[in-house]
C-alpha cells in the first residue's frame, strides 16, 4: 500500500482485539513533526468498557510526544467495515479535538483501505469545545 497512514490503520484493525462485536477498527494519525502512531480497539468482557481505536492512537501519540507539534494531529485515517462509514464516536470525536485544529483532515477508510469518507474535523464536529474556550481563565 502506497499510503503510511491507511496501511497503519489496517495493520491495527487487524489487530484489534473485538471478540464481543467482531467489529474491528484501527486508526493511525499523523502529527504536525511527520510522526506515525496507530491505535486498534480493545473490547471487554464488561462491555461497553473498551476503548476506541482513535483513542489508542492518541495515547501513543501522547507517549511519545517529544514537543509540541508531536501532540498536534495533522490528519487521521479510521479503518473499519460496514455498509457505512466507520466515523469517530462522539468521545473520539472530542479526543480528535483536544489535539487537532478544525482544518484536521480525517479520512474514513474500509477493510481494504478504499476512501469511504473525507472531511476535516470542523465538518464533523461544527461547534466544537476545545482548548482554546479555556484559554486566559483562571
């Protein structure tokens, strides 16, 4: 595959450990620095007590941060299966939003990497609460 973040996002979604749904996702982001990280879902026996594929890959993006432009999600493909499109629940969707910019891309991509969706973070969550309604309070 000639695209580093849609092969990622398949490789985690292969991984992904989902035997309560059998619904398999990965994700794999791109920070500002040009760094990779992927996440893949991890189910639980108390369901719905897993996490997402997206958060995954944000708390390895956090790990690994060695400054602020690797804390800064430049683009995020989600690869999942279905007839529709694997969006970000809403959690994942605030997630994307503490560490991406309106203009993040995200692209939606399905078991064998096929484009299904591609929109920026501001055309998914519009209004959006994030870090910067903090900013100067005390």
């Amino acid at each position: 595959m000639s695209d580093p973040l849609v092969a990622a996002a398949l490789a985690a979604r292969a991984r992904a450990y989902a035997p309560y749904s059998r619904f398999a996702v990965g994700a794999a982001l791109r920070c500002e620095d040009g760094s990779l990280h992927a996440g893949c879902n991890v189910e639980n026996a108390a369901y719905p007590e897993g996490s997402c594929a997206e958060a995954g890959a944000i708390a390895a993006m956090v790990l690994a941060a060695a400054g602020p432009s690797g804390r800064r999600i430049a683009e995020l493909v989600v690869a999942g299966g279905g007839a529709a499109p694997c969006t970000p629940c809403g959690g994942c969707r605030q997630k994307i939003r503490e560490f991406g910019r309106p203009d993040t891309l995200l692209r939606i991509v399905d078991e064998r990497g096929a484009e299904r969706l591609r929109l920026t973070l501001a055309e998914l969550l519009p209004h959006s609460f994030g870090p910067d309604n903090l900013a100067g309070l005390s």
